[in-house]
C-alpha cells in the first residue's frame, strides 16, 4: 500500500487541522506517513495544500502521483488534477463542482444540519475514512485527543454523520504502531531541551519560529529562559553572553536573521565562546519566499563573518537526525569553544514524518568545564595557550579570586587587548590549532545504495529524504548507484567521497540551489568531478519520483 | 579591606574623564563588598569600553553597540553576578539605540554606566548621537546637523524606574551614584558625563562646571512627571543626581524558576527529563 490524499484549500479555511487529523488516524491504524505542506506566506485566501502519503513501509519522501484530492474549492481541483492517477478519485463539497468525474458530497449541507457550518471539514474526514477503510471509533478517539474538548462534540458527530457518506473502497489491516509523528522543528527543538540547553532567544522568522515557539512550551517545566529580542543582532549578542556566564544557549532564524547575526558570529569565534545557532534555510535572496525551500546558504554558512575562525557547520537530513545533531552540537560547541551551526531547510522544518521515538539515554552531556584544579596559574588565563588549542574555559563567580575576561579585540592569555605581533601569530595559530581534533570527530557523509557504484549521488541536507527513496528504486531496477548525504559539512570531510568517486563513472550533484554550492566545495577539496547535476530553485522539494524521473533521462 | 580590585594600565589620554570614572567604580564595588568574581563588567567597543582590561573584574568586552545584549544574558544566566554595562554615548546611543529602548523595557537587574564625552573618542572626534547641534567636529566640518539625543528623557519614556547622571569630575558624588544604581533593583540608567580632552573642545571640564548643578536633598525623586521635565533641562543648567527612582518589577523575578530557583548556570542537566515529551508525538 503507498496511497497519497492531497487536501487543498486557501490559507485560513482549516485544511491543517483535517490534514493534522488525518495523518494521525493513520499513523494510529499503524501506517507510516509522511506529510508534505505547501503554503503561501499568507494568513487568509491564497491556495494552500497539504500531502499526505502513507504506507506499510517507511516512506522519507512526498510522492508526486496523487490518489485522491480531498478539495476546499475549485481551485484545489484545477491546480492538481493533472497529477491524479489513472484511478485516482476527487472528493469535495456537492457546491464546489457536481461535475460527475468527481465524488461529491453534501458536506456543507450536513454540517448545517448540525447547525455548525465549520464543522464540514469533519463531514468529509468521515467520508474519507470510510472510504480507506479506517475505523470510526479510531476516528474519534483522536478527535477527542486533538481537539479542544467545546469543539469536540459537534465534529464526532459530524465524522460520524460524514462516515455514512461515502462506501468503503479498500480494506486495510490495523498495524501495530509505537512511532512518533515529528517534523524537523520539533526535532530540533527537542534535541536542544534534551541537551539542557538554558537560554534561547530569536526573533520571529518563517521558519524558523516553531523552534522558539516549542522551546517557549515548555521552557517554565525545563526552567528555560525564552526570550523575543528587538533584534537578530541582540539576539546572537544576549545568547553569548549567556552562554560566557556558563549556561548552554542557542538562538537560531532563516538567512536575513542570520545575516544579521554574523558580526557576532565573528565575535563567538574571537572570545572563543560555545554557542548554537541554526539558520532554517528559505529560497532567497533577502526575503525570496518566506515559506519555500531551498538549499542556497551553504557557503555563505562556511564563510560568514570576518576574520578567520573556526567553526563547525552540520547539515539536518532529516528530524531524526535534527534531534541527535542538535544534541551533539552543543557538546561540540562546549568542547571546542566554537560556534555550531546547523542548517536546517524550510522542507525539513515543516514535514511531517512517523518515525521510531527518539532515543534519549543516547544523549550525552559534555560540558568541558574548567574547575578549580585546571586553573594552575596565579592569575586565570583565560586563552592559555595549549597543544591543542583548547584553553581550559572557567566561567565567572566560580572560584574566590579569578575572573575570567573574554575579548573581542586581538588579546594575549588574559584576555587582554594586545598589539604585540607575536602574540597575535600565536593566538591566530592556537585558535586555528583547534581544527586538528575537530577533524577527527567529523563525521563522513551517510551512504545508501550499492557497493561501489558506478553511479554516485552527492547531496546534503534535506535532499535526503527524496535521493533515498530514488536510489532503492533504482536499485531495485538492477542500476548500480548509491548516494552520499552529507551532514557534517564544515570541515568538509572527503574521505569517503574520495573512496567512492575515485570508482564511480558519474558523480551527480543533487541541490536546491541554482549554482552548485555542495559541487563548487568537493572541487575545492577533492580531485574529482561531478559529472552531472540536478539542481532545483523553484522553491518547490524534490520528490523521489522527481529524482527517478530526472535520473532516468540522465543514466 | 577584604574586598580589593586590581588595577591595570590604561592607555586612556592623559586628564581623560575615564581614569576618575574607574576609580569611582572601583570604589563602589569595593565599598558594596562586591567581591571581583562576582562582578561582570560588559562593555561595547570605545575608549570607555576598554574598562574591563584596566580593573581586575570579570568582563565582557563584545562588540560596538552591542553591550547591553550580553549583559542581559549573563545576568539572567546567572542571578548571583553583579553585571554593570559600561560603554560610550557612540556605542549607547547610536550603534546600540535599539538594544538601549528594550533593554529599558525589558527591566533586567543590571546596571548601566553611559560614559557621555558627547563625541566619537576613539574613532578621532565625530559627532556622537549627544553632540551639541551645530558643534563643529572632525568629520561634521560645518557643524552637527542632527538634534542631539536626550538620554535621560529617552529612558523615563521608556519606563526605565531608574535614571540618573553623573559628572566624573566629582568622585565622591558619582561613587554614590554608582552604589544607587548597582544596588537598585532592575534596569539603572547612569549617564556620565566626562570631559574629552582631545576631541571635545566645547564640554570641558570647567563647561560642565559651569553647565551642572547638583538636586536638592529635598527633590523628590518619585515624581515622574517633574523627573521629566528635569531630564529635558539643559541650556539654563543641567541637574546632577538621581533624577527618577521608583520600584518596579523586574524582568528576572518574572520567571518563577529564577527567582525562586538556583541560578540557571547550576541547573543538573539530564537528557531524560525530556523524555517525557515524546508523548506529544503519538
Ligand atoms: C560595527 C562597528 N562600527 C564602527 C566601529 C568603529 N568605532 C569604534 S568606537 C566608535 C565610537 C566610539 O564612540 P563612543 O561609543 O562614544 O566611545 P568613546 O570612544 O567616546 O568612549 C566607533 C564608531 C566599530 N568598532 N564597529
Ligand atoms: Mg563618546
């Protein structure tokens, strides 16, 4: 079973909450679901849809074939019947269309009678899980777990009203199911919490605001501090300073908020003060589309802020990998005394994926705290030079007589403004130093696929979900092709790549992006080539089918 | 004394306002038995934000204009510091204007020292957002052209619950100063005014001599009204002292976990105790 229900609707006629409905009945009947949003960046009209595909397998992709169009209007119809499969049915309202291609309903109609025309939605999630064979008690079981209990009533009676509507089709087994339904926001978010992150602080920016919000949720239980500052330039700055009195913190926006971090981005690296801060990517330039993706900020990750200074950049491929990345990061970070940044995608953030729960007693907490013992010298130096680079990091007020200065000026073991020329070599050279063991903790991009393949994909990021599903399909189909999907990213890591490139006879570059960004770094670093790429800017992710179809054409 | 700060060698130009406005802080902390460990000072970029290098506290010296940011983010880190944020009228109030109006909204327990020379020092002499309109400076040739900035009328629109000024050039008065607003609770606005002896030909020592006059014992500082009318005064003298003080809640107590819990920084930091929140996701 792999069945898609694309519900479409404009902005405010409640397709979320029908679609939030749906996908758990789902997931709760045992299937895996994967939920692909496309939104407009607006509050009211607009046309907006949603995508929920499911299986008794693990799905990591939307797909682009639909199997039923659950319509709020005409437009839903139009703009997606082309994608319906040959069997692919049209459900909507009888006053939308009577035309006699589509099933249409008395959805409006039954609601009135139930004397509450919001509740027609419901009217057709009934007629739909008929339909699929999805029992009516489960129905209303997570009616009443999602929704506010005064609403509740009159939808259980409007699902059960629209459950008569329409025949059953199919007849599908209940599945067990212990999975988690999670996007990549939540995941990130989650893995902060679990990683005792103390302070985060932002400003709203699609999309990246349902970090801070979730964070916000449950920052009083987790005595979190979640502050709105007046700006991204504050924000970066506050978490810093959070961050040198000792408490782990992070702050995170999309590209114009991270823009406007970098200053103090540059900063982190000087005072050489952990920090994690996430940019959740959308198609830009400047304010490009606020709800779309795109995988256009690499570079401008690896490289923004002045000066030289280490940091270390991971790409999110998935929410599963957002949550132990996330957690990781802020272990890196304290270690290392460096900024973290994780990219994440406005696809990433917003899909809905079931998924095995999160494993949290993998989580460990790694703060590398200096304490008493470490501070050998009468007065602390606070930028001891060391082998490795790494000084021992003492936070303020904990020890009667030393303080601890950070400064953003070039400064000597103090933390003192210095000018003197060796000193600044030295201290160039000890912050730079630090590189040598972050090297060996990277981690190499994953790799799916066959040994040694003749073809081999290279991409990164959230591209993941999509380049999988293509490479076992193609797989199956007897082609010889894996893909690496890099998350670790800055220091790029090449080992792999060069193990397996060295062999394949085509190397293909998969981004959202218009120039390549990932390809531009492995010709940087390596001697290899991509031979061909698949590069997509609309705004829109890339399907697996739309990988099957393109590499097709290619191979 | 127990409670001692070191001090280190400044490279301030010699007469500068900054080395009796050091001494004043040291003099504050030491009389308020603020132990160095426990005093964070957070300052921008400039000549006044160079403070942390010539007294043995802890400090944070970040970026232009951006100090009060990671004052406010040390301190809610961490309750038990004392975080004074020093920086210049340039960093203040031109670079930092943004950070300045919300952190008087936000109302965090910290202490702000505005070192006012009403020029750009370490920069060589431009206007500053305090520069007298129509002054003549190294960059602005024919005078200032901008309305100079009222700070102190600034924070009382604010709501700041704390707002005073200072003159380096009496010691005694400002370590008072410095003691009020270090021990007052939430957001203190200490505006300073210091003499540049390079760049600031116009506000010398002897013109804010003869442009200062002291608040009377009997002014009452609660009258918010009044208090903006005296933070508007300006050609015809210029008042000293406190000028606004009244209780307010502050930011910090607002979050129950705070002030009634261990400071943030000693918190147990246990992966499992979010574990809990998988069940959202069923
Ligand atoms: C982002 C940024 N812009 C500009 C500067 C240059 N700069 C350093 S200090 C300063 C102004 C100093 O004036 P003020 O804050 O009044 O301090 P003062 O030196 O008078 O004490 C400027 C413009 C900088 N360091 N960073
Ligand atoms: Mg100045």
């Amino acid at each position: 079973m792999d069945y898609t229900i694309l519900i479409g609707g404009a902005a405010g006629q409640g397709i979320d909450t029908t679609v939030g409905l749906l996908e758990r009945i789902i997931k709760r009947y045992g299937y895996h679901v994967f939920t692909y949003k496309n939104f407009m960046s607006m509050v009211r009209g607009g046309h907006n849809f949603m995508q929920i595909r499911f299986s008794d397998k693990p799905v990591t992709s939307y797909s682009t074939k639909l199997d039923m169009i659950y319509a709020f209007n005409q437009e839903s119809v139009e703009f997606h019947k082309d994608r319906l499969k040959e069997d692919g049915v049209v459900i909507l309202d009888k006053n939308i269309s009577t035309d006699e291609d589509y099933i249409y309903l008395p959805l409006v109609e039954t609601a009135k009678s139930l004397n509450n025309d919001k509740v027609a939605s419901s009217v057709g999630l009934g007629a739909i899980l008929n339909y699929l064979g999805l029992p009516l008690e489960l129905g209303k079981k997570v009616l009443e777990d999602e929704l506010a209990p005064k609403i509740f009533e009159v939808n259980r009676q409007a699902l059960e009203r629209g459950y008569e509507l329409l025949e059953r089709k199919y007849n599908i087994d209940k599945r067990e199911d212990n999975n988690i339904l999670i996007n990549g926001n939540q995941a990130l978010a989650l893995g902060a919490i679990a990683a005792g992150c103390k302070y985060y602080c932002g400003y709203p920016m699609t999309p990246s605001s349902s970090v801070m919000t979730y964070i916000a949720k449950h920052a009083n239980e987790m005595r979190i501090v979640v502050d709105q500052i007046e700006d991204e330039v504050g924000a970066l700055n506050m978490a810093l300073g959070a961050s040198y009195a000792g408490v782990r913190a992070m702050t995170g926006s999309s590209g114009g908020g991270f823009a406007l971090m970098v200053e103090a981005l540059s900063l982190a690296g000087i005072i050489e003060t952990p920090i994690v801060v996430f940019n959740a990517q959308r198609t830009g330039p400047a304010t490009g589309f606020a709800t779309r993706t795109e995988q256009a900020d690499l570079r401008f990750m690896i490289h923004a802020g002045h000066g030289e200074f280490l940091r270390m950049v991971i790409a999110l491929r998935s929410p599963e990998d957002a949550f132990y990345q996330t957690a990781r990061a802020f272990n890196l970070a304290d270690k290392y005394q460096i900024p973290v940044l994780l990219m994440t995608e406005e696809y990433l953030t917003n899909y809905n994926i079931t998924h095995e729960p999160f494993d949290f007693s993998k989580i460990t907490i790694e703060r590398h705290l200096a304490t008493e013992s470490d501070v050998t010298e009468e007065r602390y130096k606070r930028y001891k030079f060391t082998e490795n680079g790494i000084s021992p990091r003492l936070i303020p007020g904990q020890i009667k007589g030393q303080v601890v200065l950070v400064d953003s000026h070039e400064h000597n073991e103090y933390g003192n403004i210095d000018e003197d020329a060796d000193n600044r070599v030295k201290m160039v050279d000890k912050r730079a130093r630090k590189i040598d063991s972050l090297k060996e903790e990277i981690q190499e991009p994953w790799f799916i696929g066959s040994d040694s393949p003749e073809n081999l994909i290279v991409c990164w990021g959230a591209t993941y979900g999509a380049v999988k599903e293509a490479v076992n399909r193609l797989n199956e189909k007897g082609l010889s092709i894996g893909a690496l999907i890099y998350g670790d990213i800055w220091p790029f890591p090449t080992n792999k790549l060069n193990e397996l490139g060295r062999n394949a006879k085509r190397i293909i570059d998969i981004e959202h992006n218009s120039t390549g960004q990932l390809e531009s770094l492995i010709k940087e670093f390596t001697d290899l080539k991509c031979t061909d790429r698949i590069l997509k800017y609309d705004g829109r992710p890339l399907s697996g089918d739309e990988i099957v179809q393109r590499l097709d054409l290619l191979i | 004394m127990t409670c001692e700060y070191k001090l280190y060698n400044p490279t301030w130009c010699p007469g500068c306002g900054n080395y009796m406005i050091r001494d004043a802080l040291k003099q504050a902390l030491e009389e308020l038995d603020i132990e160095p460990h426990n005093a964070v000072i957070v300052t921008g970029i400039g000549q006044a934000a160079k403070m942390p290098h010539y007294i043995g506290a802890n400090g944070f010296n970040g970026l232009h204009g951006r100090a009060l940011p990671p004052g406010i983010g040390v301190k809610l880190a961490n309750k038990e510091l004392t975080v004074i944020v020093e920086s210049g009228d340039g960093d203040t109030y031109g670079e930092g204007g943004n950070h300045f109006i919300h952190a008087i909204r936000r109302n965090v327990n910290i202490a702000h020292f505005v070192h006012d020379n009403q020029i750009y020092g370490l920069t060589k002499g431009q206007g500053s957002p305090t520069t007298a309109r129509g002054q003549k400076t190294t960059l602005q040739f024919d005078g200032v052209k901008l309305e100079p900035v009222k700070p102190l009328a600034l924070s009382l629109t604010m709501g700041a619950g704390f707002v005073a000024r200072g003159f380096s050039g009496d010691k005694a008065h400002l370590v008072n100063l410095m003691k009020e607003a270090i021990t007052y609770n939430g957001y203190a606005h200490l505006d300073i005014f210091q003499p540049c002896v390079v760049w600031n030909k116009i506000n010398t020592f002897r013109w804010y001599k003869d442009h200062t006059y002291y608040l009377p014992d009997y002014y009452d500082y609660t009258d918010y009204e009044n208090a903006y009318k005296k933070a508007l005064e300006w050609d015809d003298g210029i008042p000293l002292g406190i000028l606004y003080k009244v209780e307010k809640d502050t930011y910090d107590d607002s979050f129950d976990f705070i002030k009634n819990g261990e400071p943030l920084v000693d918190a147990e930091l246990n992966p499992m105790d979010a574990e809990k929140y998988m069940k959202e996701f069923y």
